[in-house]
C-alpha cells in the first residue's frame, strides 16, 4: 500500500515520472513526506502571490461589498426577495463601472495605443 501512495506522489508532484527512487519503505515514507510538505508549499506561496497580484482589484472590491452586504443582510433578516434585489443591483453597479475609458486605463501606455490605433482604423 505504501509503495502505491508513494509512487502516485512521486508522479502527481515531480516534473517528470522516476526522477526520485525510493527502495525501501523508509524511504518511501521519507519521500511521501517530503514530496507532499513540497506540494503544499508551492500551493501556499501560489495562492499567496495570486493574492498580491490580485489586491486591490475592482473583482476583489465587489467580492468584498458582497460579502459585507451578505452579512448585513443575513443580521437584519432581510427577505429572500429583498437580498437578491439588493445583490442584483450591486452586481449592475458592478457591470456598469467598465466603461471603455476605465478599461483603457486599466492597461499599460504602450497596449493602450496599439488598441487605440486599431479601433480608431489606423492600420501601420
């Protein structure tokens, strides 16, 4: 059984199948162990760099709203038709606020003005 664990491990975490060879059970008990804190290393810093990445975003602004707005909602004990009418207004506040103004500021100078050139028909 741990020969098993350890062999779909071992594939499910390395770059290619066979680069680690365990030959006994300690230490294929050594390399699950390893491989896995590895895998749940590399998820922790990923999930953490997506959130830098992501920080301060109109998406996470929204979700944000709506989370407050949830729990406001749910402390008040507000109606199920109240809350989707309210949710459905945020998310058209939301939808609203991507202008094409706002969308072209959102990208880099140097994009900005390829898009400009084709919208605006000027071919190069």
């Amino acid at each position: 059984m741990s020969c098993c664990i350890s062999r779909d491990d071992e594939m499910l975490s390395s770059a290619g199948y066979g680069e680690i060879h365990a030959v006994n059970v300690r230490e294929m008990i050594f390399v699950m162990v390893y491989v896995s804190f590895d895998m749940i290393l590399g998820a922790y810093l990923l999930g953490n760099m997506t959130a830098l990445i992501v920080k301060g975003s109109k998406t996470e602004k929204f979700r944000d709203r709506m989370t407050d707005l949830i729990k406001y909602m749910n402390r008040n004990n507000l109606g199920k038709g109240m809350s989707n009418e309210i949710k459905r207004h945020l998310r058209l506040q939301y939808d609203r606020s991507y202008t094409e103004t706002s969308v072209l500021q959102e990208i880099p100078a140097s994009i900005r003005t390829k898009v400009l050139t084709i919208v605006n028909g000027f071919n190069f």
